[in-house]
C-alpha cells in the first residue's frame, strides 16, 4: 500500500496486520492506534502523532519518524531497523526487546522509556535524553551516545563493546552540568558527588586500606595474620590477600584491583613464590601506592626483585630477624616509611 494520508486523523484506529507500508502519514493523528504487526516500513511518519499507540510487533523498519511523537506508546518486539527518529518523543515508551539497530535517535526524548533487552547496535543516540530509562540487558555496541542525558539511568548487564560515550550528563536539566566518559560509571559519579555517606567510604577506604601479599604456607601465614592484627590496632582496613581468588578473575587481576584501594602495599617477599607475579602488576603501574617489601634476614632477595629497585615508590626491603622483632619495628620501619611516601604522593596530587 502506498497511501496518502497526511495529517489523517486516525486516533484510536484498528490496523492490527495492516500492510501500509511506504504510506505517507505525515502530522496524522494516530494517536491510541492499534497497529500490532502492522507492516510500516519505509513509511513517512514526519510529525506525527502515536501517543499510546499499540506498535506491539509492528515493522517500522527505515520509517521516518522525525519529530513524531511516541510517549507512552508500545513498541515492544518492534523492528526499528534504520529507522528516523530524531528529535521523536519517546518519553515512557515500551521498547523492550524492540529492534533498533542502525537506528537514529538523535537528540530523540527516550526519558522513562523501557529499553531492556532492546538491540540499539549501531544506533546514533547523540544528544539523546535518556534519563530515568531503563536498560536492562540492553544492546549497545558500536552505539554513539555522545552528549547524552543520562540523569537517573537504570543500567544494568549492558553490552558496551565498541560504543562511543563520551561527554554523558549526569546532573538534571536544572543544575549546572556535569559530564562522564563512561556509562558504567555515571551513576557513581553521581552519587560520589551528591552524597557525603559515600564521600566518607571513598575516603576511608583510600585512606586506611593495606594490601598485605606473601607466601601463605603455615609457617609464613603466622606473619601475615600478625601483620594484620598490628594494623587493625593502628586503625588501618588490612587486607590479606590469600590467593583464594574470585572465579571470575585471575591473581593479578584481583592483586592490581585490590591495590588501587590501596593506601600502601605490605609484600613479605620471604620464600617469594607468586609474589613476583603480584608485584609486576602493581609496582610499574601504580606510582601512587608505596610498597614496602619485607624479607627474612636469613634469605636473600629473589633474582627479579632487582627489577623493581627503579621505581621510586617501592621501598628497600626492611630485613627482619623473626616474628617478635618485625612487630616491635613495624611503626618505624615498615608504616613510616609507607605513610611518608604516600602523604607525599598525595601532596603532589594536590598540587597538579
């Protein structure tokens, strides 16, 4: 079918299965429409009313629907394939798993709308409002989200490979804004900014957490458990790391996790085994945590240590004799020198 009906006023029409393909609807008033499954693809919808139109299923594959206006409309399992619908107001529609790859959603309203589990790969979303959306198991890759509002955004297991997201808004229309490059994290952002609770568990936890790595044989493990009481009476957050890893992850990956939390590093390099591994994943790429190794006087260093003696922030190895003689040296010769090295990291920190 290929129909003229501009400005037609079909509020509240039937055309459930409907083939109106390539019709020509600008400004029409469809409004309340039922138009589940209907074929409208190629149509020219430029304008034109859908408000709380049923689209459930419908094909609007490369139809124009520039400045049409969609709220509250339900085009769940809908195919958007390269459709048009920039600047179309889609505020508290239902688009779940609708099919919306290639589309254009430029500056389009997506406010309140329910994207879960919708395809939008290699949608162009530049500039759209998606605030208070949902996006649960939703498709992005490859999308450009470039500009976006994403003030109160629900996201969660979205697919992310490849999409551009850069200078995302994160504060309401009413406010100064403020922008983020990552989607993932806009929410945190948000929250860091707007709530001192959170403000305080940051700063706590960059502020009092210790890694403590070494070699969890029985003999060696007594060490580390004694290193971590010492701490805890100091009102430090020590945090040994028994290689029981998360599933999910690999050593390293947890270790360079764990010590980005980090105020400083205690590593007992003693009968080192792993420990080599750990510290290559720390010392070269975080110049902002010290490190202050440990060694059983009666041993030597392992052969790669000499490796790590480049980077300012890790610290000679304080030698000790036994258990008893490293806790009565541990404020001067293990702590001190962490806490200098790091109060003056932060220092420079201040002053960029």
């Amino acid at each position: 079918m290929n129909a003229k009906l501009s400005k037609a006023n079909l509020y509240g029409a039937k055309l459930i299965d409907a083939n109106v393909s390539n019709a020509d609807l600008i400004s029409a008033d469809l409004s309340r429409a039922d138009l589940y499954g209907a074929n409208l693809s190629n149509s020219n919808f430029n304008g034109a009313d859908l408000i709380e139109a049923n689209l459930f299923g419908a094909d609007l594959s490369s139809a124009n629907l520039n400045d049409a206006i969609l709220s509250g409309a339900n085009l769940r399992h809908a195919n958007l394939r390269h459709a048009n619908l920039s600047s179309a107001n889609l505020n508290d529609a239902d688009l779940r798993e609708a099919y919306l790859f290639g589309a254009n959603l430029h500056a389009a309203n997506l406010s309140e709308a329910n994207l879960s589990e919708a395809n939008l790969t290699k949608a162009n979303l530049t500039e759209a409002d998606l605030s208070q959306a949902i996006l649960v198991r939703t498709g992005l890759s490859k999308a450009n989200l470039t500009g976006c509002f994403v003030y109160g955004l629900s996201a969660w297991d979205v697919q992310l490979e490849e999409v551009i997201q850069s200078n995302l808004v994160i504060t309401p229309p009413d406010v100064p804004g403020i922008t983020v490059d990552n989607l993932e994290v806009a929410q945190f952002i948000y929250l860091l900014l707007n709530n001192q609770k959170i403000r305080h568990v940051i700063d706590t936890i960059t502020s009092k957490v210790v890694l403590i790595l070494g070699r969890f044989t029985p003999e060696r493990k007594v060490i580390l458990d004694a290193i971590r009481n010492e701490l805890r009476k100091r009102d430090y957050l020590p945090v040994l790391f028994d290689f029981e890893k998360p599933s999910s992850r690999d050593i390293t990956e947890t270790v360079s996790t764990l010590a980005h939390m980090a105020r400083f590093v205690i590593a007992d390099i003693t009968d080192a085994k792993s420990i080599p591994q750990e510290l290559m994943a720390i010392v070269p790429n975080l110049p902002s945590v010290p490190v202050q190794p440990l060694l059983l006087k009666s041993q030597q260093e392992y052969g790669m240590f000499e490796h790590f003696k480049r980077y300012p922030w890790a610290l000679e190895p304080y030698l000790y004799e036994d258990q008893d003689r490293l806790l009565a040296a541990l404020t001067e010769k293990v702590i001190g020198p962490a806490e200098r090295l790091a109060r003056r990291v932060a220092g420079r920190r201040m002053r960029r």
